[in-house]
C-alpha cells in the first residue's frame, strides 16, 4: 500500500507547477525566498545546480516536524549562449536585445534540480543539472518587438518560452523539452529512483 506523500515545490515558476500537475504529481509551492544574486560558482552548471540547492534547502529547513514523508523539489534555470550565462532579462530594451542576438542561433538551457526527502526523522538528497539544447527561428523586428511588448520574455531564464508565447519562435531541441520549461521530468524521475521513490507512487497522492 502506497503512503501518502506531501511534495513541495520550491518554486514560484507557473510553468513548472503546470508542468508537474500535467504529469500527475500534485504539489504545492512554498517559495524559497532565496536571494539568487548572492550564490557564486565557477561555471554555469555548478550556478544553477546550488541555486536549486539552496531553494529546496531553505523551504525543507523552514517545514515543522512531521510524521508525513514530504518530498521538497527546488529549480532553477539559466541560459548559456556564446560563453555567457542569461538569466531574466528583466527590461523590455534587454530583452529585445537578446531576441536579436539569438536569432538563428543556438543555445543551451541548463536546470539546476534537487531533492529533499524527509522521512521519519532522516534527510535524503540528489542534485542533477539537465541541459537542452535550444536553437531558435531566424526572427524579424516586428515579431521581436510584438512578443517583448506581452511582456512575457522578461521574467524567464534566457528571454523566452516554449510553452507560451514564445514556442513558435523555438526552431528546434536537443534534449528534454520539459528542461526548457523549467524541470525535466525524466530527470526528476531518475532522481527520485535514487531516493526509493518511484515516479507512479506519485500519482495517489
């Protein structure tokens, strides 16, 4: 018989509290509260792997003692194009520059995951890093500046979506398309393997 199990995400993403809830995991979001800008790492896969640490980390430190197994999942997204690391644009100007400097080109989106299983007093942990590579259509002003004016680029890894607006704009994947999204469900389901968990007992909760 399958215990109950709480799963937190440790995320305020829409997308990838849809992206679990569309594959049958019904969690619920408690938000880090994490100040991103000060986590460092030499490279872009190490960034993004201890920023989704220090997410999961913050939520499964603040929850009470509970006899409930819980199972905490933190994310975090970055893009790497040309050698450098993109977050969210966060201005319309700086998105439309990225729109342009992409174009045509290709990039990779990397998601930091980690995990935190509580369960009668112990604390299990898995940290994975999946990566897509991206390459987007050969995109016209017009449609730059009508997609920047949703406003949806500008508070997502990269300047874009592919589940959105954004999708016709996306040429082609390598890799999960779910990690473009923000978490990569073949990825977490590996994770949770790992930790004795496995992906359908999710479904009864």
């Amino acid at each position: 018989m399958l215990l109950p199990m709480r799963i937190i995400l440790a995320s305020a993403s829409p997308a990838r509290l849809s992206t679990l809830r569309n594959a049958g995991v019904d969690a619920e979001v408690i938000v880090s509260g994490v100040d991103e800008d000060a986590i460092t790492a030499a490279d872009p896969t190490e960034l993004v792997a201890k920023l989704a640490q220090a997410k999961a980390t913050a939520v499964a430190d603040s929850l009470p003692a509970s006899s409930i197994p819980t199972l905490v999942i933190g994310c975090d997204s970055l893009f790497v194009y040309a050698g450098q690391v993109y977050g969210k644009p966060g201005t319309a100007e700086s998105a439309a520059a990225r729109a342009k400097m992409m174009s045509g080109q290709t990039g990779t989106l990397l998601t930091g995951h980690h995990v935190i299983k509580l369960d009668g007093g112990t604390r299990r942990e898995r940290n994975a890093v999946g990566s897509t590579e991206v390459t987007f259509a050969q995109l016209d002003d017009d449609e730059i500046d009508a997609y920047v004016v949703t406003g949806e680029p500008l508070q997502v890894a990269g300047g874009f979506t592919i589940d959105g607006l954004g999708g016709p704009f996306i040429a082609g994947l390598r890799g999960d398309h779910h990690n473009v999204v923000g978490i990569s469900l073949p990825l977490l389901r590996e994770m949770l393997r790992a930790l004795g968990v496995p992906w359908a007992s999710l479904w009864a909760n």
